[in-house]
C-alpha cells in the first residue's frame, strides 16, 4: 500500500510487506503484477483528452472484435464482459462504473493503443507496456509505486509529480546539504483530469465498488 500528496508528491504511507526481517521485497516498487481494471481510466482519459468525448456519451453494450494486425496484434480480441450483458448501451459514466469490458475496447478501438500507453508513460509508468489491444483491460504488469503516481496526475489538474521521500537533508548543525525540487510535467488538460476523477467517482457510488461506501457494523 502506497499513499502521496498529489500536488507535492510527498509519500505519506508506503507498506511494503508485513515484516521486513522475514519479508525482505518491496511489493510497492520491486512487486508488479496486472493491474486489471484499474488501467482502464488510462483508456478513459485519453478519450476524454483527444476526442473530446463526454461521460452522457453512450457506447453499446455489444461484443466487437478488433480484428489481428490491426494495431499490431497477432491475433484477433474479442473481450468478454463478465456479466455476460452484450444488450443496449451505456453512457461512459456508468460503463466505467460497472467495468464493462466491450464498451472500454470500443473506446480504444477509436483512439488507438499508442496513445493510451504514451499517457501512461507520461503518467510516470516506467514498466513495459505493449502497445497491443488488450492494455485496455490491465495486461501490463505495473508496480503500486507507478499507479499510485500515476493516479495522482487526476487528482492534481492533469500534472504528474514524482513521489519522493526525502524532502531535504541537513547535516547536525542545520545546514540544509539538499532540497528536494518537485518533478512535475502537465500531462492532461485540467477539464480532462476533472472529467476523469468524476467517472472514477462512480465506480464506488453506483457500480463496482460502492460496498465500499456502505458502513460496517459489529455483530453484538
């Protein structure tokens, strides 16, 4: 678990593992693993930025096939929702609330892979990212330390700060030997951050995870 300041890119919690003395790996820097829906504001975001697409929009809930070689793929990818709902449509708000697996291919049938990866790497994801498909869907194995960075950029108006550590260093009488100077670079428009952080809001309001918001009682 990783948690930051989104405008001065200061750690605030980093839980690398549950005993240093018999856990000695860094699963927030060093671990990475597919990231699975959580990759999917990446393709959101970028649909937001370049084709100015709006969260009413609606997309249909049907299968689609985007066919091999089109973007380099070597095969064909069908993507399947889990629900097994292909009827209708969605707008994108409630399409990324509820993780609908065809209506988030469709977006990056229309803006292509390499742009999506080019913002996550603009994000400050340093891990490989295939410029194939099925990013849409989480395939890249991506660390903590990288998403919670990169998650950060939406909180922060489209600018991405490096998180650091170690705001400065003195020497025992005081005397200031380094000053950490924020890295930061704009990487979506603030409209764009804004739009996105208000579809990610539906995720725990009315879809996937709004258990999350319901409170916890004891049994007495």
């Amino acid at each position: 678990m990783m948690s930051m300041d989104p405008q001065t890119g200061h750690v605030k919690a980093w839980l690398g593992g549950m005993n240093y003395r018999h856990f000695q790996y860094d699963m927030v820097k060093q671990g990475k693993r597919q990231v699975g829906s959580t990759f999917k504001p990446f393709v959101y975001a970028t649909a937001m930025d370049q084709l100015h697409m709006s969260p009413c929009d609606k997309l249909p809930l049907s299968q689609i096939t985007i066919e091999a070689n089109k973007y380099g793929n070597p095969e064909a990818w069908s993507p399947k929702n889990d629900d097994g709902n292909y009827g209708g449509d969605k707008t994108l708000t409630d399409a990324l609330a509820n993780s609908v697996n065809t209506i988030t291919a469709r977006l990056m049938d229309k803006v292509g892979p390499q742009p999506v990866a080019d913002l996550a790497r603009r994000l400050g994801i340093t891990s490989n990212i295939p410029e194939v498909p099925s990013i849409a869907l989480g395939t890249p194995d991506i660390s903590v330390y990288e998403m919670v960075g990169a998650y950060s950029a939406f909180a922060n108006q489209g600018v991405y700060t490096k998180p650091v550590m170690i705001e400065r260093i003195e020497d025992k009488n005081g005397t200031v030997l380094y000053q950490f100077t924020p890295e930061t670079r704009d990487v979506l428009s603030a409209e764009s951050a804004y739009v996105t952080v208000k579809l990610m809001e539906g995720v725990t309001q009315s879809g996937s995870g709004a258990r999350l918001r319901r409170t916890w009682m004891p049994k007495t």
